[in-house]
C-alpha cells in the first residue's frame, strides 16, 4: 500500500490546474458510489485528482487515488487494499481505469456492502456497462459521463477567457444578448477554428506534443486495447475498423449505405451494424436517427459523424470539408446533453422540439422556412439576428 501513497503524494504535486471542468460541479461527491466514465484523453485523471486535493488535500490517509494497472495488483486485490485503507482510517477511495482490473464490479460490490463508511469514486472507459456487469451496481452507483471539452472550457484553459454556460434555450430564445457578452470579452472566432483542429482533448496544456498525432495514439488504444477487453470485438477487425473510421472520416456528413460499408470493410451487414454501435459506445462515432424512439432504428443510422471534430482532422485522408466540420461540432456538443435526431427538413432535431440548419453566414434558411421553432446555426458570424444563431455559440452549453 505504500507504494500506492507515494504514487498518490507525486501525483497530487503536480496537480496545478487553476480551471476546474463543468462536470466537477455537477457531480453529488457526497455519493458513496459515484462512477465517472468517459473517452480516453477526455481529462478524468486530471478531475479525480482536483478532487482529491480540493476536498481531502494531499496527504493520502483520508483519501488514496489508485490507478488499477499499477503493478501493486498484480499480487494484491482490490478488496485486500479496501480493507487496509479502512483499517488505517480512509475515507474516500478514488479507483482509476477500473476496466482494467478484470472483477472488477464483483470486488466494488463487496466494498460498497462491507465498509458501508467508505465513499468509492472509479473511472472508466466509456464503454463501460455498469448495468451489465458482472455485479449490477445500477442500482448503488451514481454515474456520470465525461465528454471532450466544449469551446468555452478550451477557452478558459488555452486562452484564460473565463465565460458563463448558456442554456440551449437562452440561447436560443436571446442569441444577441448572449452573443454581445462574449464579444464584449473576446473575439470567438478568433479562436473557433482552433479548437477545432486541436481543442477538444485538453493534452493541448502539455508542451512539446504533436496534438493531432496524439489523438490518433489514442484512437488506436481503443480499438486495439478497450474495444477488444470491453466489447468482444475481434482483434482481427482492428484494422477494418480504422479502415471504416476513415471512410467515415473522409465522407461529406457521411450518408448510410450499409452493404457498401460492409463491403469496404470486408464485415457483413450485422457485424457492420455492431460495431457501429461499439465505435458510438467508445466515443469515437456519433450515430443520428430520425426517430430515436422507434426501435426499428436499430436497424441502421440515419447519419455517421465522426464523435469530434479533432478525429475529424486526425484521421481525414483529405482535408476536411467545412461542412461536415460544423455538423460534426454542432452534433458533438448539443449530444452531450440534449436529444439529436436526423432531420427531413433542416438538418437536426434537438430535443424533438427544435429544427436546426447548420451552414455558413450566407445560409438563408430556406430548407426550414415552414418548420416551427426553427433556427440557423451558422458559421463566421459574431452577432444572432432573429433565427440566426454563431454556430460558435453552441459551444457554451457545458
């Protein structure tokens, strides 16, 4: 266990972030099993931690931070850490990557039921399935997921530009009013394109890396490590899947056509369909349906996007159309916390309540001029004016 303290205290000295995520104030941390699971390089080790030293400082007797790929498991269990911690007076224990540990639902079970004093925080992929695990904690664990950073935090990060978030209906409902507050205090689209390329995952902070080659890194560790040890996939197909993402990557929003997909991949239809759905599980793919209700629509999507428009220029074979650019920004970030369905007039439904064409500061907005609560989101504009709402400004929604 003291090798585990030492590599907590090392840790938490270089925890020197000043900005905290929108997530951190959402979660209930007093919660006695609180799950945290999102894509790799989102930031959860960097929140975990803030946590730790916000809430029980440094020193790892109360709280104790544990990657669980640390060589300690290797003739320890988790339970046997468990214990000794409780032992010696710990309160909070922050598991990191528990995906990695095999057993790992049945031994937090056994924690949660035997030391009903102790608070457990784990992170994990973000395919992970709390549900169907091999001990169903749905109904004693709190679960939250993290996604990528929105422009706003990119801002307050990269540029310390400190803004508020913004209701999609405020704005939405008062576009101009949101709009003249940020460019009282910046000019957004300064910045915008920026973010695109190379803003979402926040290892932008550490010098000396080549961004875009990074995300491709962790691209490959999911469908070679995660996608394999989580969802059965066959690591045989690793390179049809990156074969698939590139087709996707290089499409112009990519339309649909299953037996073409199934073809360039050499996978047939149901093994196409699959695995479209582990890639949306893992974060790597966002998938649209025109009914989200409808259980048919597991048949096929509708629409593929890349899940972020940084994968989008990682692992385009092209440059990157400015179309499939914005929807891709557009989908990822409204997605996080709201309903998006593929749209027969305009482009999406958010919500099932608003239509939204997404275009550039020339769109007129045609496409949905007979549809009720319908607005433009569109590029290389600073101001809203009426329906016209900066696509950038959907960005301040987290």
């Amino acid at each position: 266990m003291e090798q585990l303290q030492a590599q907590h205290v090392r840790l938490l000295s270089h925890v020197k972030a000043p900005f905290e995520r929108s997530l951190m104030e959402q979660i209930n941390w007093q919660s006695r099993l609180i799950a945290i699971r999102g894509a790799r390089g989102v930031g959860k080790t960097t929140m975990l931690l803030q946590h730790i030293k916000k809430t029980y400082g440094s020193n790892p007797q109360k709280a104790l931070y544990a990657s669980m790929d640390h060589l300690y498991f290797s003739h320890h269990t988790l339970l046997e850490l468990a214990e000794e911690f409780h032992k010696r007076g710990g309160e909070c224990l922050c598991l990191d990557e528990v995906h990695k540990y095999e057993g790992w639902s049945r031994e937090i079970k056994n924690i949660y039921d035997g030391f009903p004093e102790l608070k457990i925080v784990f992170t994990g992929s973000s395919l992970l399935n709390i549900l169907n695990a091999e001990a169903d904690l749905s109904r004693r664990c709190v679960s939250y997921d993290m996604q990528g950073l929105s422009f706003r935090e990119y801002l307050s990060i990269k540029e310390n530009i400190h803004l508020p978030i913004m209701s999609l209906e405020d704005i939405l409902q008062h576009g101009l009013e949101c709009s003249q507050q940020i460019v009282d205090k910046c000019k957004p689209l300064q910045y915008f394109s920026q973010y695109l390329k190379e803003g979402y995952y926040p290892f932008f902070v550490e010098e000396g890396i080549d961004y875009l080659t990074q995300v491709q890194k962790v691209v490959g560790m999911i469908l070679e490590i995660e996608l394999p040890q989580l969802s059965n996939v066959d690591i045989a197909n690793v390179r049809k899947l990156r074969s698939l993402l590139s087709v996707v990557s290089s499409g112009v929003p990519f339309a649909v056509d299953i037996s073409k997909m199934a073809q360039t991949a050499e996978l047939n239809r149901n093994t196409i369909i699959t695995y479209l759905a582990h890639l949306h599980r893992a974060k790597l793919l966002n998938l649209l349906y025109s009914d989200t209700l409808n259980l048919k629509r597991m048949q096929k999507p509708d629409k593929i996007y890349l899940e972020n428009c940084n994968l989008l220029h990682a692992l385009s074979l092209t440059n990157v159309e400015v179309g499939t650019e914005r929807e891709t920004f557009f989908v990822n970030q409204l997605s996080y916390a709201h309903s998006v369905e593929y749209a027969k007039q305009g482009d999406f439904v958010i919500d099932r309540k608003y239509t939204i064409e997404v275009g550039g500061a020339s769109k007129d907005g045609k496409q949905i001029a007979n549809a009720d609560n319908a607005f433009i989101a569109a590029d290389d504009i600073e101001y809203a004016l009426g329906n016209k709402i900066p696509l950038w400004l959907f960005g301040f929604l987290y």
